[in-house]
C-alpha cells in the first residue's frame, strides 16, 4: 500500500518557470491538502479538496492553482516561480475533515 | 498572536529523561487537537490524538486544558530515538482545516 505519493522529490526552478507538483493517494480519502513548511517553520496550508471537482483556498495560496479531477490525484500549480516559493512541499490526505492525516514524503524545490 | 503557539525549543535532554512540550492555540471554539512527529527532512506523522480526559500511549502523555487552551505532551525515560520535531496541530471549526504550530526540537544525547 504506497499511501500518499508525490513526485518529483526534489526540483530547481529559475525564477518566472512553472510547473506542477504531483500527489497521488490510494487510500480512497475524500480530503486532501496542500502544505509548504519552511526552514524552522510549522505547515503552511496552500489549498485543500474535499473531494473531486471541489476545491478550496487554505492560508497562503497566491501564486499556486490546483485541480481535483479524480479522488486520487490532487496536483499543484505554480505559475511564474518566484524565490519566495523556496520552500518544502507536502501533500496529504484524510479520511474525514479533522482526523489524521497522511503525508506524502515531501517536494524539496528551490526557485533561483 | 499565533493560532497555535509552541515552546521554542530546542530541547536538548539525556537518554532517560522526561521532558514537556507546551503548546497553546487562540481559538476557543477548536475541535481536535493532536501532536504530531516530523523526523530530519520527512514528512510529518501522528502521534497520537489529544483527549479531553488526557491520553497515554506508553511512555508518552497528552493533557488538554480548554479553559486555558492549552496542551502538553509528556515524554518519559526519553530514547534516542525519540529526537526529532514535535509539532502541536489544532483543529479550528471554520472547515475542519488543521493548522499546524511551528514544532519544537528535541535532541535526545547518550
């Protein structure tokens, strides 16, 4: 059972590139989020889904756009890199609003 | 204020040792609450919820104060492999979003 998959593990981007940030669940969840954590920081929440076709904004999503066309793949945009985006990015997932949530291993993305 | 408010930390103790986090949030209306364990450079992972009786798991123990908002957890006979981050994570009512503190160090030494 892989749990929470995201790819790629680690990128760098030149500032003004864009690309997308991959996260796959197989443990059928309806809820799945979107966090940055930067150095010495706690979770930041970016966007969240409460299943497919729903989407919505979390704590600090400027810069960021995300889809949920299945209930397994929930992926984040980032359109026009800027430094500030440097940072680690976590995707996870839950079975219900306020229970434990499963974590993907993280994106480490530098943006120079 | 920030919603979720940690010691600082870092917290560098010998193996054996007992040692308490300290967390506090702002909103009175929170749901649930947890700690969780984010290891160098992983993702983060439960620990165990926080209940409002206290809860214990081995040589861990969680307290929740609502009337202060606060909440703690107890390491006891502390192992090296108990070093690691410990973020507080609190559910506040507006769309059941967790909101995360900012963790504190621990470092468990020989």
């Amino acid at each position: 059972n892989a749990g929470v998959t995201q790819t790629p593990k680690f990128r760098i981007l030149k500032i003004g590139q864009s690309m997308t940030l991959q996260c796959t669940q197989d443990m059928n969840h309806n809820y799945m989020y979107w966090y940055r954590q930067d150095p010495g920081m706690g979770l930041k929440l970016i966007y969240y889904s409460v299943g497919a076709g729903i989407t919505d904004k979390g704590e600090v999503p400027n810069g960021y756009n995300v889809s949920r066309s299945t209930t397994e793949d929930f992926p984040l945009r980032l359109e026009l890199a800027a430094p500030s985006q440097t940072s680690v990015y976590f995707c996870a997932s839950s079975d219900r609003t306020a229970t434990e949530q499963y974590f993907g291993p993280g994106t480490r993305l530098t943006v120079t | 204020r920030k919603e979720v408010e940690q010691d600082p930390g870092p917290f560098n103790v010998p193996e054996g040792a007992t040692v308490a986090f300290n967390c506090t949030y702002s909103n009175s209306a929170s749901q649930s609450f947890f700690w969780y364990r984010q290891d160098c450079r992983k993702e983060p992972k439960l620990l165990m919820s926080v209940y409002s009786s206290g809860n214990e798991d081995g040589r861990f123990t969680a307290q929740l104060n609502r009337a202060s908002q606060y909440i703690s957890l107890l390491i006891r006979d502390s192992k090296l492999s108990d070093s690691a981050t410990y973020l507080c994570v609190v559910n506040f009512f507006q769309g059941g979003k967790l909101i995360f503190g900012q963790g504190t160090e621990l470092s468990v030494k020989p």
